[in-house]
C-alpha cells in the first residue's frame, strides 16, 4: 500500500507518494523544487492537530519549535470573610459582651399559659369514672331478674304442669312464690335501668335510686353510690337535662333571656315615638309655611 505526503515548500506543494512510510527524522528530497525535508514523528491520539495520512515533512534547516509553556493557574479568590491576618491568627469563639447578653435575655420571648377559650366539658370524666360502677349494678340487675324469672316459673310449675289436685295450701305457697319471683324481676330491671342512667349521664335522681336498689342483694349499690357522690360525677350531670341544678340554670337563662326581650320591644318603642314626633313637628312646619304663601298672595 502505498503512502503519500506533502512537500512543505509553499512554493511546490506537490504529493510524494513511496510505496512504503518513511521512518521519522530520515532526511527525504524533493524531486520536483530539490528541497531536503525531515519525515516527522506521526501526532499521537489526543494532540493538538491531526497529522496527514502517511506523516508529515518540515525543511531539514528548521529548528523544533520550543515547547509552549504551560499557562500559569489563576489566582484563588480570597474568601471576603477570611483575610491574611485573621488566617495568621487562625480560628476561635468570640465571646458576647454583657451588652449583648443583657439585651439577649430582654428581647428573649416569654411564654406563659394559654387559656381555654372554651369551657371543657365534665361529661367525659364522669363518665370515665362511672364505667366500672354502671358496668357491675347491669350485672347484679342481669343476675338477679334471671333469679326472679327462675323464682317465678318454679312457682308456676305446680300449677300448670301438674295432673293431681292441687290443694289450698299448695295454691297459696305458689301464688306466694309467683308473686316473690315478680318482686325480684322488677327489682332487677330496676337496677339496671338506673344502671343505664348512670352511664349515659341521662338523670341523676334515677341513677340514684338504681344504686340505692343495688345494694341488695350484692352490695353493688354502696360503690356506686360513693362514685355519685364525686364531684366531678356530679358536674357531668349538671350538664345534662336530668342534672340536679340544671333546671335552676335553664330558669335564670330563661328570665335573662325575656328581660333582653322587653328592652328591645322598650327600644322599639322609643324609636316610634320620636319617628312620631318627628313627622308631626314636619307636619306642622309645612302648614306654618302654607299661611304664610296665602297671606303674602292676598295682600
């Protein structure tokens, strides 16, 4: 495969083509202008220009070109906040004057304790406090109409499943045991609606009376008559409409609220009657100036 080059010389410029590459720095003529030229060293991948496909030739008399030196690196910006004298000192902590300090702790943000805008309700802690109370007199009233039901059908049994003659005295003990087993299913079912009065904060007289029945006949009552006693207990009543001063507030409300009423309708009374005074003192201007255009037109 043959390789060609140029001859360097402005003045010929004409392509030498050999059939093998000259090997770098033998010398090379020119046949046509009988310049000598030097075969240059190919430029390795990454130079600064491509070399010609077979190499490159320069005149045997030019000297290599001094190497270019390399640019010198830019300056380092100086920080504005370090400076040579504070990078000779080096680093530490500047302390605070006692200006500075007594001005921190004046200007230093006070906080104190924020008040409630609203009124916390006293529902939720009474009822907290009457769950295990509610919970126990729904269990003792369960237990015990379940035992006057049982008291009552063994009283019935006799009389209506038994094929002998049943005899005064057998009536008379029966219809006893029937009316005892009444008793205590309506005790039972006594109990446990002021047991369900108590939960829901609904009355305090019915959850009194429930806990009052609930000491018999497991003594259930005397817990939960300590617990209606507490006065956080009490206070969730009072916010309901079974509680013991909340008709006394309902009424005070109710009076407030028609003494507002009768000093409105007073107010409205007022503004009529100077609306009133007004349109006749008008009324009366206008017939003044009346008279006085007739009795200027007469004379």
């Amino acid at each position: 495969m043959s390789v060609s080059y140029t001859c360097p010389n402005p003045n010929c410029g004409v392509t030498l083509k050999t059939p093998n590459k000259v090997a770098p720095g033998k010398r090379v003529k020119c046949p046509k202008c009988g310049e000598q030229f030097i075969a240059e060293p190919e430029e390795k991948p990454g130079g600064a220009a491509p070399a010609p496909a077979g190499g490159a030739l320069k005149f045997a008399d030019e000297k290599p070109a001094a190497a270019k030196p390399a640019d010198a690196p830019p300056p380092k910006k100086q920080d504005d906040d370090e400076d040579p004298e504070s990078v000779k000192k080096g680093y530490g902590v500047v302390k605070e004057t006692e200006e500075e300090i007594r001005a921190a702790e004046k200007n230093k943000p006070k906080f104190t304790a924020v008040q409630d805008k609203f009124k916390k309700s006293a529902r939720g802690p009474a009822m907290s406090l009457l769950v295990m109370p509610a919970n126990l007199l729904t269990a003792e009233g369960l237990l015990t109409a379940i035992g006057g039901l049982v008291i009552f059908v063994s009283g019935m049994w006799p009389l209506v499943f038994s094929d002998a003659a049943i005899g005064d005295e057998e009536l008379e003990e029966a219809i006893i045991t029937m009316l005892l087993g009444t008793v205590i299913f309506g005790w039972g079912c006594g109990i446990c609606f002021g047991a369900s009065q108590m939960q829901e904060l609904a009355s305090y007289p019915m959850a009194m009376a429930g806990a009052v029945m609930g000491i018999l006949p497991l003594l259930v009552g005397i817990y939960a008559i300590i617990m209606l006693q507490n006065p956080k207990v009490k206070a969730g009543f009072e916010e309901t409409e079974g509680g013991p001063d909340d008709e006394d507030e309902d009424e005070g409300k109710d009076d407030e609220d028609e003494d507002e009423d009768d000093e409105d309708d007073e107010e409205d009374d007022e503004d009529k009657d100077e609306g009133r005074a007004k349109k006749s003192r008008r009324k009366r201007k206008d017939e003044a100036e009346d008279e006085d255009d007739d009795e200027e037109e007469e004379e």
